[in-house]
C-alpha cells in the first residue's frame, strides 16, 4: 500500500495573549480553549473530519490520511486505496481494513478459518493443521499426513 500523506494530529493549548488563529476548516477564528494542528495548519476540533465518515480524527487517534486532496481517517483510506487480498478458502476478497487470520503464506476471513473437512472454527491459540494447502483440526489430520502448526 502506498500512502500519498500520512499525518500526525496534535491537539495545542491556545495561549491566552496569543491572537485568535483561522480554522482551516471554516475559515472563523478558533476561540476555543484548544485547537488541532494538522497538515500545518490549525483546526477547531470540530472542523477536523474525515471526508467520508464524517467522523472527528482528533477523537480518532493521532493520525489522519491524505490522498487525492481528501482528508480521511484509517479505515476510510484503507477502504479506497488499500490493497486487499483473497481468501484461501472462499475465495472472495478481504478488505484491507478487516482483520484476517494467516497460516504460512494462507490468508483467510476470520469466519473462514477452520477446518475444511468438519467445519470446526479455531480460535486464536486452537491447534490447527495444513495438510495439501487445507487447515484441518487434529481429528481430521490423524486421517492421513500433514504439516503441523
């Protein structure tokens, strides 16, 4: 994935003898006890959001995303421009945002993950086996040989 802009939000203390700033954002001055700095400009806290969402970004954490002249949190830059990959077992896309479960080079929905005989689902710490590029639970790998995780 290949980010054009990744910022860092810092929220700053408006002295109370310095001169009221412009909010990038709206354009009034920012009276407000505190204001976001991003981008190398300053915000109001509420003017500071994701082009998609709408969500706030200084509420979302220390980071924002630009692309395309778009201001947008983590998940909405993963949703338009991450890179996505496949099931091992569906076959069906995985959004780059959505957590995923691996064994070697397998990448698989997290509903995905289990055995492909029984239909057992694993948990994260369950004991799982490959065998032919398949996960199988013990019960079904004791049928035959395969590689052990």
């Amino acid at each position: 994935m290949v980010l054009e802009k990744e910022e860092s939000v810092s929220l700053v203390p408006l002295q109370s003898r310095e001169k009221p700033r412009g909010c990038a954002g709206c354009n009034r001055r920012i009276r407000d006890r505190f204001m976001l700095q991003a981008l190398d400009r300053f915000w109001h806290e509420d003017c500071l959001k994701c082009a998609c969402c709408d969500c706030r970004l200084g509420r979302m954490g220390s980071t924002l995303y630009t692309r395309a002249n778009l201001i947008l949190c983590r998940r909405d830059y993963l949703r338009l421009f991450g890179v996505t990959g496949t099931c091992a077992a569906c076959s069906k896309v995985i959004p780059a945002f959505e957590m995923v479960m691996r064994a070697r080079d397998n990448v698989y929905h997290v509903d995905c993950f289990a055995c492909q005989r029984c239909g057992l689902r694993f948990c994260v710490g369950d004991r799982f086996f490959l065998k032919n590029n398949m996960i199988l639970c013990q019960t079904d790998y004791e049928g035959g040989s395969g590689e052990r995780q």
